[in-house]
C-alpha cells in the first residue's frame, strides 16, 4: 500500500490533517493502534473553546503554589513519586507563564482560537454533522462575588482585544436558567460564541466518514514501527507495510514514541484527566456547560449523560489510573446538582499533551525529509483540530497558511 501522506494518529488533530490533505488531491492513509477518536479526542469536556484565546498558564503566587502543594484540591492533583520526572517540564512551564511571557504567547496563540468555531463548521457541515453540535455557548459560576467580579473584569478585556461575547449572570438569572442548581453561587457569566458537542466520538467519527468520502483511507497499525526509506517512510499495519512520501506525527502525547527514536527529544508533558457520565434524580435537567469555576470541574449534558470532568492529574503518561480528583469533584457536585448513578463501569482517564509554552508543535520536522508534527495541543486538542489540520496541510501543499505559523514551529525548542 503507497500514498502521498501517511498520518499517524487518528485523533481529532490527524483526522483534520487528513482530511485537508485528501481536499487537496493527496492520497492519504490514516493510522492508529485503536478506532479513531477513541483517546484523548473522545474524553474531553465537549467545548470548542472560542473564548480560550489565553492558554491555561501555571501558576505564580507562592501562596497559590502552597495550596497546591498540599494535593487536596479538585482542580489539581500529583503524584509525589512522579515529580523527579514531571518536574523538568513543569519547571519551564511555570517561567513560561510569567505574566509578561503569557501575554506575548497569548498574543501568538489567539489567531489559531479565532479560527475554532469557522474551520469545525466547515467541517460540520460537510460531515452532515450539525445534529451533534449546540451553538448556545457555555457558562462559568462563582461561588464568591470577589471571584466573579474578577472574572467579569477579564471577560471585558477579552471582549475590547478580540471581540469575544459573554452575559453576566446575577444569582437570580443564574437561577432562571438553570433551576436545579443550589443556591451556593453568586452568580456568573455565559461565554456566547464557543460552540458544544454532544458526543465528542461521534463527531470525530463523522469527520473520518468525509475524510474516507474524499478517497482517504483509515487502517490499524503500529506508528512506533515507523522507519525511513529510499522514497519517503513505511509503517506497519494490520493490513500490511503502508509506504508514503511524507508522514504526519498526530500521536498527542504518544509522539514521543516516534519522535524520540529519530533523534527528537522535546520537553512535552502530560495533564492527566478524568471523566465519569451520571443521570440525574428526579426529574432534574443540566440546560448547560456549566464549569464550578473555584472547584475546578465542569458538568456537561451530554448525549451519553451528564458527563463529569476533572482537572489536570500531572503524572507518568502510562501510570495506573488514580481518579482522586474525580472523586472529590463528585461528591461536590452531588451539592449542587441532583446527580444520579453513575452510568461508566469505571472512570474515563485520558493524557493532554502539553508544551512548556502551552502552544502546540505545528510544522516541519528540522532534521527530516517529508516528517511533519502536528501535537501538543493540551486543553485545547477538540477545539484547534480542524485549523490546526488546514494550515499543516497548506503548509506542506506549499499555501500560505491562512495564519503565521511560525510561533508553532518544531525548531522552536532545542530537539
């Protein structure tokens, strides 16, 4: 089997790439050890996050850093044994989100975030996909009014930079929209130009029809047995050794399993995150996304139930699952919202691949002939997948990316 492209990773990153390829008279094959969207691109809260135009930073306050210290909060949680490992990437991620730092990576960030919601509606609706999306945006609440005059404050800034709306909600709207929350919160805001997903696997799974409608083609197969050739690269699948002139690395925090044995060695961690689906008791409905801001969780009505989300675990990519954050963020939850049986066998767990200056690796490998990476796309791997795949695709079709890439570019850390 030969193509132009082979894309290892089917995710929502590496089935957008593949698509925008296959749009663009390439002939591409798609591969990954499991069905697509069956990882980190399945587990996720559901948002495409228009409003994130600022990437998640670390945390600067000592006094901040100390609460964290202790592990016994929701939003957060570590494991001790793991940090002499985790600790060289979390070092580099805390200077990188030094204030002034953040705000030039900010700046360099939004232009991909500005195109979240116009690249997945093309894609949504050549998929025939919309019956799995809401465009009703996604709500924040505080429990304190200091927390969320401080929020409303950075929603405004965010409105006058990039345009973004949002509706502050009193205790009493906040009530009127959603009646079957208790009454620990002072109010909150409505982020209006995000979009949702009911089930984030079935829109994966519709984007990998269109890309198969396209030509493209979608095997299992084994990316660490990736190996250069005399014309390009071969990898082995189930159906037998696939051989293409170029090659996309979309493996999200497995990457490192390719690119490290070519000679590339990138300071990429992991956020471990967990999930849980729950009905609800007596009649009671979630009208909304709706994040406990000051706790660290989000609830989402979603088609397989209301599905619950934590926080980030930082932890070994591969160690045993320990859903303590998921844990914690039920027995809040049940507090304030009527949640009932669990509805999973067993928590979710699932890795965001993160760089230390939470942008992701966009473009051409430095050292390689036709290797190209598209990763690290942290919180945000949902929401930057259909950009994300058009300006890799463009770039490697030789386009001009609708958008600079250079802030993105592989080069930019020492590999």
């Amino acid at each position: 089997m030969t193509a132009d492209v082979i894309v290892l990773g089917a995710g929502i990153i590496g089935v957008s790439t593949a698509i925008h390829l296959a749009r663009r008279g390439k002939s591409v094959v798609l591969v990954d050890r499991r069905d697509p969207g069956c990882e980190t691109s399945y587990g996720n809260a559901g948002l495409i996050q228009r409003e994130g135009v600022a990437p998640y930073g670390f945390p600067q306050e000592f006094r901040t850093l100390m609460r964290y210290a202790l592990n016994n909060r929701v939003d957060a949680f570590y494991h001790a044994r793991a940090m002499p490992r985790v600790a060289p990437f979390l070092l580099r991620y805390w200077w990188h989100s030094n204030v002034d730092r953040h705000t030039l990576i900010t700046k360099a960030y939004a232009p991909l975030i500005e195109h979240s919601i116009s690249e997945h509606a093309d894609l949504i609706e050549a998929a025939n996909a919309s019956h799995l999306i809401r465009k009703d945006g996604w709500m924040e609440v505080f429990r304190s009014p200091a927390a969320l005059d401080k929020e409303l404050a950075s929603a405004r800034a965010k409105q006058s930079e990039y345009g973004l709306a949002f509706e502050a909600l009193d205790k009493a709207a906040l009530a009127s929209r959603e009646p079957h929350l208790s009454d620990d919160f002072a109010g909150g805001l409505i982020w209006r130009d995000p979009w949702s997903v009911l089930d984030p696997l079935a829109l994966t799974q519709a984007y990998v029809a269109l890309f198969e409608k396209l030509g493209g083609r979608f095997v299992h197969g084994d990316a660490t047995t990736l190996t250069p050739v005399a014309n390009g690269w071969k990898v082995t699948t189930e159906d037998g050794p696939v051989q293409g002139e170029e090659v996309v690395v979309a493996l999200g925090p497995w990457s490192d399993t390719v690119t490290a044995p070519l000679g590339y060695r990138y300071l990429v961690g992991v956020k471990r995150g967990y999930h849980m689906h729950y009905g609800a008791r007596d009649g009671a409905k979630l009208n909304n996304w709706l994040m406990d801001a000051e706790r660290g969780y989000l609830l989402a009505p979603m088609n397989q139930g209301i599905r619950l989300t934590t926080g980030a675990e930082f932890a070994l990519r591969d160690a045993p699952k320990t859903p303590v954050q998921l844990a914690r963020a039920e027995a809040i939850a049940r507090n304030v919202f009527p949640l009932g049986e669990r509805l999973d066998a067993e928590p979710w767990m699932g890795a965001r691949p993160c760089t230390p200056d939470m942008m992701p690796v966009i473009g051409k490998a430095p050292r390689h002939r036709g290797l190209w990476f598209a990763f690290g796309h942290a919180h945000h791997g949902l929401t930057l997948g259909p950009v994300t795949g058009r300006i890799l695709a463009e770039t490697m079709t030789g386009e001009k990316p609708v958008i600079d890439i250079s802030a993105y570019r592989p080069e930019r850390f020492r590999a």
